[in-house]
C-alpha cells in the first residue's frame, strides 16, 4: 500500500508528465482494494473473475480522473468508480432477460437482500413486501416481482424433461405464432389486395386518384379542405369527387371477386 506522500507524488507525476510507470504503480497498488469490493458482489451468481476485471476498467477510469490536488486518498476516489462498473456489470448481466432501467428498481435490486439479511427473512411475502417497499421507497408490485426473480433463476430450453429425460423443455413449449403455411397465405393475401387496389386506382381520372390518395391512402391524410386549396376547389366538390371515386374503387373490386368466385360466368364474359 502507498504512503500519502508517496501515492501524491506518483498521482502528480503520472497528472502532470504522463508518467506510466507512476500510472501503473498507483493501480497494481490498489488491485487489492478492486478483489475486496468484488467480493461483495459474489453472491449474484457470476465469476469473479469477470467482477475483478470491470473493478478493473472502474479503477482505470478513477486514475485517469483523479486529482491529486484537492486533498483526498485516491482509494476513496477509486471505490465509488470500481463499485459503479462492478453495479453495472452485475445488473446488465445477471439475467439474460432484461431489467428494468427505473432507477428505484435498481436500488431495490441491490438492496433487497440485503434488508432481508436485516429483517431476518428467508423469503418475502405480502406482509413483508409492503414493510421493504415503505423502507426503499418503491411499489410492493417490484418487491414481488424481484423476489420472484431471485427464487427463480434463468434456465436453459435445452434441459431433458420428462420419462427418461429423452425430450428437452423446449420441445414442450407451445407455439403461438401462425403456422408458416397460414402465414404465407396471408401475404399472399396482403399481396393479392394491393394489386387489386392498385388496379382500381388507374380507372380513376388523375383528379380522382389524386384526392382518394390524398384524403384516404397517404400517411399523414390530408383534409378535404386542404385538398380543396391545393386544387383549387371548394371542399364540398372535393367531397363529391371522393366519393365517386370511391364507389368506382369498390364497383371495380366487387366486380374483381365476382370473376374470382365464379370462373366459368368469367369465361364466357
């Protein structure tokens, strides 16, 4: 461990002259300090090695920040920048489902445990959920759903199950999209209505087409008074002419599933 005097002098020299060897004595000096603090992260289940590694990346950012004249250790710099990596890493990594970004959440989920320890639970349940959510000032509901977190951790789909262990879990989930033949045939079906639909809009006059876009198709739609402007027309004409056009669009695919659902009157036409 440095002395004060000795930990300044390097902080100075690595601040003012780039000294890396100064830089690398300050942080392989206080390497112990980034295995203690990952120690208290153990229990979240993940290596300590990769804990000891973000304590790491925290220790070289602290480095490169401190300075060294406003008086203080640089231990007590460095811990709250190890403790942020090493928080960070632990929250974005311990679930391969994502947490939640609320702030409180995050506080709840590195206290949690902890208040159990402090109330003497083994597990949280209504009665508790509510004293824990008063203390940490959070909602019973993310009390809950965190501690069903923690009970229940992440598993893999590729476990055997069953008789004899012959069949893995994720042969056993239940699919809830469409199957690929239904979902081909309504793209096949989308596909088929647009061609339609485009087929329609050409035995519109362009005035026609233009307006039916306009007021129907187009994303944002515009109003009937302002295609009135654009046009030069009252709104009420506007008006008139959409609605033509729009019975000549379902005039024409009306007539379009007549020949469809009746092929042979379509060949004689």
């Amino acid at each position: 461990m440095l002395k004060d005097d000795e930990e300044f002098e390097l902080a100075v020299r690595w601040k003012e002259k780039g000294d890396k060897k100064a830089l690398e004595k300050i942080i392989s000096s206080h390497l112990r300090l980034v295995v203690r603090i990952a120690n208290g992260y153990s229990g979240y289940g993940l290596s300590k090695a990769d804990l000891i590694a973000e304590g790491n990346l925290g220790i070289m950012h602290a480095v490169q920040h401190f300075d060294p004249s406003i008086g203080y250790r640089f231990s007590t710099y460095a811990s709250w920048w190890i403790k942020s990596k090493i928080r960070d890493f632990v929250y974005n990594t311990w679930s391969i489902v994502k947490l939640s970004s609320n702030k409180n959440y995050r506080k709840l989920f590195f206290g949690l445990r902890k208040l159990k320890n402090i109330m003497g639970l083994e597990s949280v349940s209504e009665e508790s959920a509510a004293v824990i959510a008063e203390k940490m000032d959070v909602s019973e509901a993310d009390v809950m759903t965190l501690e069903t977190r923690f009970t229940h951790k992440d598993f893999s789909t590729n476990i055997l199950v069953g008789e004899n262990a012959k069949s893995s879990l994720q042969d056993l989930l239940v699919e809830n999209a469409d199957s690929q033949e239904t979902q081909l045939l309504e793209k096949q079906e989308l596909e088929y209505r647009k061609k339609v639909l485009h087929n329609a809009l050409n035995t519109l006059s362009k005035k026609e087409h233009d307006i039916v876009c306009s007021y129907r198709l187009h994303s944002p739609s515009k109003s009937l008074r302002d295609i009135g402007k654009i046009m030069n027309l009252s709104s009420e004409r506007v008006r008139q002419i959409e609605k033509n056009a729009f019975l000549k669009i379902q005039k024409y695919v009306k007539s379009v599933e007549w020949k469809t659902n009746h092929p042979k009157n379509h060949q004689n036409v």
